[in-house]
C-alpha cells in the first residue's frame, strides 16, 4: 500500500476515533462544549487528508488509484458525515449510557423513503468526488500522471 493509502485508513480511523471521544466526552465525561469540539474535528481530518494528497500530487507524484478514493472519501464524508455522527449519537445514548429512546428500525414506505433519500446521498457524493478528481485532472494536465483518476472516473 501506498503512502496515501495509509493515510485514508489513517484519516478513517481518526473519524471514528474522534466521534467516539466527542461522544465519551459529551455524556460520560458531562463536558458539552468539549464533546461538541472533538466531534467538529471530522471536517478537519477530511481537510488533512485533501491537504496531503494535493502535496502530493504538486510534488509531482503519478496520480493512483489511492489518490482518486481520496476525492471519493472526501465526497462520502462530507455529505454523509453529519448523518454518520447523528447514527452514532443515538447508538451510544441507547446503547452505551442507557437514555433516550431506541434507534428505530424501519419498515415498508418508512424504509424505502430512507434508502431513497440515502441513493440521493451517494448521488451527491459521487458527484463530489467526481468534481474532486476532474479539477484535480485539470489542475495537473498531465495525461500520464492523472490516468488512474480518470480510469476511476469511468467506473
């Protein structure tokens, strides 16, 4: 694996790592304003793993497969993350420190609506990262360096 491979699972494990201390944080630790803090940290890990791989890329590195599912991470995170962060809340209310009401799980019309609404989501997200990876092919302008973004754009 390469170098940007490793700093996906890194900037993942850092996403969940920080949505689980924000939630430790806000209700074990009764801190609000702490647990708010460490749970605004996810947009920053995405900002990080954007920072790196377009340094990267300047630095004149061919472009990988890695490369293009960073864009697509990006995308993913951004708009499902809030929706991520609100599932894990409720999970660990019920779950962990036993308030608030179970997690509802859906049937009929209810769930075909919440799938609908989440293809609507990765819609969106492709479209992110698509819009990631052409600025970025753009950007660079070289054919030889980008072909693994585009490829992963053909997909």
């Amino acid at each position: 694996m390469n170098f940007i491979a490793w700093m996906i699972v890194a900037c993942e494990i850092g996403f969940w790592i920080v949505i689980i201390l924000g939630l430790f944080t806000r209700y074990i630790l009764k801190k609000d304003k702490l647990g708010l803090f460490f749970l605004a940290l996810t947009p920053v890990i995405d900002f990080i793993l954007l920072i790196i791989t377009a340094v990267d890329l300047y630095r004149g590195a061919t472009a990988t497969t890695a490369h293009a599912i960073a864009a697509i991470y990006i995308g993913v995170s951004i708009v499902f993350g809030k929706s991520m962060i609100k599932w894990a809340d409720e999970r660990f209310r019920y779950y962990v420190i036993k308030e608030g009401p179970r997690p509802v799980k859906l049937y009929g019309l209810e769930y075909s609506m919440h799938y609908l609404k989440g293809w609507g989501k990765h819609v969106l997200s492709y479209l992110i990262g698509a819009g990631i990876l052409a600025g970025v092919i753009f950007l660079i302008n070289d054919s030889s360096r980008t072909e693994a973004l585009l490829r992963v754009l053909q997909i």
